[in-house]
C-alpha cells in the first residue's frame, strides 16, 4: 500500500478549473494505477479517471472526458488531476486512490485512499 494525501480543491464558478494534486508515499510508486474518484452528498462514490503506473493507460468517465487531464510525475510521486470547464455538478469531495499494477474503475478494486479534498462549483 501507499499513503496518499490529496490537494487543491476549493470554489470555484462554473466554468473554471481546478488542478488537484496527491502526493503519494513509498519507493515503487511507479507500480501503481493510481485513480481519481469523486462523491457528492447522498450519492455513491464514482470513478472519474484512473492511469497507470508508467503512464501508458488513462480511461475516463465520459462525464468529464475532453474536461479533465490525469498526470502523473512518478519521480515525485505526485497525480494530478487537472479540472477545466467545471460544472455545478462537478461539485463533490474528490479522492485520490492507488492499486497494484493495474488500472480499474471500480472503487473496491483500489486499497490506498486519500482523506479526500472538496471541490465546489456555483453556477
């Protein structure tokens, strides 16, 4: 496992950007897909965009796909999850989240999870 601790979120009106951050823990860092997830109130956690450990593989929710960039800069062991033409209901506390080798979009497939950073966007 990793430790991972999310950055980055705030307000923000519709149509801005927001760029998160999760710096993670441990050597081999490049071993892991790492995923972005988010949940709003009352609502289940969803997938939002995974990558994996070299960077080769990225799959997006079609929600956000041509909104959203996820990157990766494993010599500092940080993801980054850059946040354009936000929406209201984009609005959510948004989580980092780290596996072995693989990419998945499912939540239950990912055993490192951030504390989760809010992300709020007015119309």
């Amino acid at each position: 496992q990793v430790q991972l601790v999310e950055s980055g979120g705030g307000l923000v009106q519709a149509g801005g950007s927001l760029r998160l951050s999760c710096a993670a823990s441990g050597r081999t860092f490049s071993s892991y897909a790492t995923g972005w997830f988010r949940q709003a109130p009352g609502k289940e956690r969803e997938f939002v965009a995974t990558m994996s450990g070299n960077g080769g593989t990225t799959i997006y929710a079609d929600s956000v796909k041509g909104r959203f960039t996820i990157s990766r800069d494993n010599a500092k062991n940080t993801v980054h999850l850059q946040m354009n033409s936000l929406k209201p209901e984009d609005t959510a506390v948004y989580y980092c989240a780290a596996k072995f080798y693989y990419c998945a979009t499912y939540a239950n497939a990912y055993d490192s999870w951030g504390q989760g950073t809010q992300v709020t966007v007015s119309s």
